[in-house]
C-alpha cells in the first residue's frame, strides 16, 4: 500500500490545509438527524488543528442543481461540527467567492472553517474536465494541501476530490486509511467462515459485488428487496414485492455459478407480506414459496424477511469469522418491517469476528436501531465507494493519492 497519508505534507504549522470531507448528513427542519459522517470526519481534523494547521474544511451535501440552493446549505453542518469539536467553525456563505476568500484569509493557527455546499458550483460534477480543472483552480487558492478524506466520495471523479488532488501537495486522511485498512481485509484475507449480507433495494446496485465476491466467500445471505428477484429466479411468485425482472437472468447465472463453486447462497424461507407499501399496513408472515397466499393474494408487498429467516441469518452472522453487510433487510424506516434488520444488527454487534456495516441506509439504519459504530468492527462511511472497491474497480480519488 502505497497511499499518502498527512505525514508525507510536512509540517503543518500555520499552512492551510482544505479538507475533503463527506459531510452529507440527513438533516431535518434544519437540524443534522444522523451526525455518524461528522464524527467520522473528527480525528483527521482533531489532528490537523493540534499540529496548528489553519483547516479549510469542504464538503458537498445533497444533490443540489449546480447552484445555491437554501435546503442543501452546510450551514447547520457547521453549527454539528462545532458542537462535536467543542471549537468554533467559521462558516463562509459561498464556496469559492468573496465569502469564502474572506472566512479562509481570516483563519488563524490551529482554527477550522467549513465552506458552503461544493455542489452549488456546476464545476464540481461537471462531465468536462476543463470545468471541473477551473473550479479545481479556484478552490486550490484556499490552501498550501489538501488532505482528501471523504471516503464517501472517491469513487467519483469530481473537481474537489480528483483535480483538487492534482493541484495541491496532497495526501488521504485517517478516515480513508482506515475504510481502506478494513476493506483490504475483506477481499484479501478475510478470516472464515466469511459471510456476506446483502440486501436492501436493488439488485442492480448491488450485481458487481455479488460477482465479485462469490469467488471469495462462503456464504451469501439474501434479505431486502433484492431478495424478491432471487426468488422470482427461483420460479416462485412474489405478489406486488419490488422486482426487477431485467435481472432475473444475471440472477440465475449467479444462483448457478454459487452452486459450482459450493458457495451457500441462502434465500429466505419466509417473508412479512404486507397490504400497502406503508408503516401500519397490515402484514402476515407467509412462507417465501407461498407469497401470494396470505389475505392480500397477489397484491401482497413483502417489506421484511419472516422470522424464521431472521434467526437463521442471526445464527449464520453468529458462526462467521467474517461477515460485510449491505442493505437492510427489509424496510426499516417503519418500525413494523425494522425485525430482519435489527435480527442481523444484534448478531453482527455481538459476532468475535470482523463485522463490517457498508452503505449509507445501512449505517443509518444501524444507528437508527440504536447501535453505536462502535458496536461494529469497522461502519463504512462510503456506500458506493465500499460497493465499488469491494467490486475490484479502480477508484479516482484513491488512484490520485498513489492507492494501490
Ligand atoms: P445502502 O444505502 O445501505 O447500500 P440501499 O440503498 O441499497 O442500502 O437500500 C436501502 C433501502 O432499501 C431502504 O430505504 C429500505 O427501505 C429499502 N428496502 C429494504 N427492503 C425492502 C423491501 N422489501 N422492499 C422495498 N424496499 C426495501
Ligand atoms: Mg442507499
């Protein structure tokens, strides 16, 4: 491993260093709901501050349309990370503009800023490398190097976490070196029985990973929504449950592939079958080869993994020396349809072994439930970013800082 990390910059002292950050938090009426990627962010800045750096932090947050856009401010991210720092965090109103230049020149040793919403500027995603170099340009002029550590984001190739990258001294934070520490493990050597839990809502996201890794586990267990398209493939009938019959296919390929290389691809057996996609909707628990045949016949909508299934997948987590987990197991955001998730989270937090939590809905749903991350061996940061470095797939924002 080849990765820069902060010592290959130098001395810090009185440099001002912009940070990458992945700050895009869930915020409701104004206030971050779900604070785990601001303490993520934590001890890169914590140590960057120590050594008297004057911190440049930048961050995108939702999916804002290249221009400023009040519900996607940074602004109560600002007023989180403060509080978490027990610092005060100079906000600037803009992200490259006189705001920003103001809030940046006005720095002192050892003090931190965060600059708004990377994504107000079309330069940041923007498909042409010219755009993204110049926006690139304009955020470089805040900083002496930049230390990239949203480990969310580089799997992409955008302005502030590849070109920035280019154009400054820059090296990957603890947050990165961490994720990849972790991740590393897991497709080089992962310690068995090594278990992989897949589910929430697509399969389609999740179709590279599976290929990836049926070659390197023992066992895959299947929940959420993907799991209607396993069963489809299997020739039993899912009722109105999501399903993506473009990949019944690729599906059946696997099903097949996992039988000759003796990897134990387990389905559930049952599944809560609901009337209505809602959180009070009436549900039975039917047999996964039957789900059609409760009171809501063939209308009926699977929301969450039965409890036989639920037990089994605890008790296959609980003898795994190994065990990544993505998606949840059913809809958790209601209560009624959270069990198949919490199932997995107990035996997860309570697993000997490496237990790894992937994925933005399932890092949330864990902390939703009322797990700590620290319950967990490792809770990535990085959805897709996980997803797609679990795939073999080259990363950008990892290639830019000498990784592999
Ligand atoms: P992650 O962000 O962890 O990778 P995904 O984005 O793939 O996870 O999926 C999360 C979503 O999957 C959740 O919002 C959850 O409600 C949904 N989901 C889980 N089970 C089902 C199901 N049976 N039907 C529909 N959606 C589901
Ligand atoms: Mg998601």
């Amino acid at each position: 491993m080849t990765l820069r990390t902060i010592e290959s910059l130098g001395d810090l002292a009185g440099r001002r260093v912009i940070v990458r950050c992945d700050l895009n938090v869930p915020i409701s009426d104004g206030v971050v709901s779900d604070d785990g990627r601001i303490r993520a962010s934590l001890p890169t800045l914590n140590a960057l501050l120590h050594r008297g750096a004057r911190v440049v932090v930048i961050s995108h947050l939702g999916r804002p349309d290249g221009a400023p856009d009040a519900r996607y401010s940074l602004k109560p991210v600002a007023q989180r990370l403060s509080e978490l720092l027990g610092a005060p965090v100079a906000f600037a109103e803009d992200t490259v503009g006189a705001a920003a230049a103001g809030t940046v020149e006005a720095l002192e040793d050892g003090r931190i800023a965060l600059l708004e919403n990377l994504r107000f500027n079309a330069g940041e995603t923007s498909k042409d490398e010219t755009e993204r170099r110049t926006f690139a340009e304009r955020l470089a002029r805040f900083g002496d190097a930049m230390v990239s550590d949203g480990f969310g984001v580089v799997h992409r190739k955008q302005a502030s976490v590849y070109e920035l990258a280019q154009l400054l001294p820059s090296a990957a934070g603890s947050l990165i070196a961490t994720e990849l520490e972790v991740l590393d493990r897991l497709t080089e050597t992962p310690e068995r029985p090594y278990t992989v839990v897949l589910g929430g809502s697509k399969v389609s996201d999740k179709l590279g990973v599976i290929a990836h890794l049926l070659p390197r586990v023992d066992r895959l267990l299947v929940g959420g929504g993907m799991l209607f398209t396993f069963l489809k493939a299997q020739g039993h009938s899912v009722g109105a449950s999501l399903l993506e019959e473009d990949q019944l296919e690729t599906v059946r390929a696997y099903l097949e592939e996992a039988r000759e290389r003796g990897v134990e691809i387990v389905l559930p057996t049952d599944v809560a079958v609901a009337e209505s996609f809602s959180a009070d909707a009436a549900h039975t628990v039917l047999p996964a080869d039957d789900l059609e045949g409760g009171p809501a016949g063939p209308a009926g909508i699977g929301l969450d993994i039965g409890p036989e299934t639920a037990a089994r997948f605890a008790e296959l987590v609980s003898t795994s020396a190994t065990v990544f987990w993505n998606g949840p197991m059913g809809v958790f955001e209601f209560p009624a349809f959270a069990a198949g998730t919490r199932a997995v989270a107990e035996a997860l937090s309570k697993m000997p072994g490496l237990a790894v939590v992937g994925g933005g809905d399932s890092a949330a749903a864990v902390r939703a439930l009322g797990y700590r991350d620290d319950d967990f061996g490792h809770v990535s940061t990085g959805g897709g970013a996980s997803l797609e470095f679990l795939e073999g797939k080259k990363l950008p924002g990892l290639e830019v800082l000498g990784w592999p």
